[in-house]
C-alpha cells in the first residue's frame, strides 16, 4: 500500500501539472492566433496608408508641377502683351475715360477685342460696347451682323 501511496503522491501532482501546462498552452495558442489576426490587419491597414500617402504625393506633386506651369505662363503672357503705357491714346473729340482712348488705339492697330481688355483690366462686352459706341456716333455702322442701327419712333424724334 505504501507504495500505491507512492505512487499515486507521485502521479497526481504531475497529472496537475500536467493538466495546467495543457491549458496554458492552449491559452498561449489562443492569444498567439489573435495577435497574429491582430497582425494582419494592421499590416493591411498600413498597406493601404502607405497607398492612399503616395496617391496624395502624386497629387500634390502634379499640383506643385501645375502651379509652376501657370506661372511660367503667367510670366511668358506678361513679356508678350504689351503694356498700356506702350501705347498713346487716340485723339478723341469727347471727354471719356484714358482707357477708352487706348481701348481706341489698341483696336485702331487691329488687336482683338478679348487682348484688349485682358491689357486694360476690363471685360471684354464693355470694350466691345465703347467700339460700337464710336462708330455710330462717327456714322460708320460696319459690316455684316456688327451693324449697329438706331431706330426710334416717330414721336421722339
């Protein structure tokens, strides 16, 4: 009997042990795999950051590209216009504003109506609108669909 006692004071203890290395390891197994999950999607995760980070450094250098090409042509637009004090105004007969003699000028020398006003600063109809303005009242109505032609009624004359 003693040495059943033996044995068994021998054999249940290390049956516990046993027993808690067995849940230990299956504890450790558990927590292994949710941090390899844990793992993956941060990896994932980190993928798509670094993804979505060069898609908005290519952005921002196509940006950067587009503003250095606006300015150059910015600055090449700017040599090549010719400025307002390059030009004298045209002898006018009539109190109006200096730009209207260069806007007389300009056009005197054949320059598009839309060089006009992006030189004087102002919208192209009211260059348009000064141009037909000088030729009714100097009796030239022009050609084709510019004409101008003024109409009034009977009794307002």
């Amino acid at each position: 009997m003693a040495q059943t006692t033996l044995i068994l004071s021998l054999v249940v203890p290390a049956l516990v042990l046993l027993a808690v290395a067995v849940l230990k390891i299956v504890a450790l197994k558990k927590e292994n795999a949710l941090l390899a999950q844990q793992l993956t999607e941060t990896s994932i995760s980190l993928e798509k950051t670094r993804q979505s980070l060069e898609k908005l450094q290519q952005r921002h250098e196509e940006m950067v590209s587009f503003r250095s090409d606006l300015h150059q042509a910015e600055q090449s637009v700017r040599q090549t216009l010719p400025k307002v004090s390059d030009f004298q105004p045209a002898e006018r007969k009539w109190a109006a504003p200096e730009r209207y003699g260069y806007i007389h000028t300009l056009a005197s020398r054949g320059m598009p109506v839309e060089d006009i006003a992006a030189i004087l600063t102002v919208s192209p109809h009211e260059v348009s609108q000064v141009l037909n303005l000088a030729r009714i009242r100097q009796g030239g109505e022009g050609a084709g669909e510019e004409r101008a032609e003024l109409r009034f009624p009977a009794g307002n004359r």
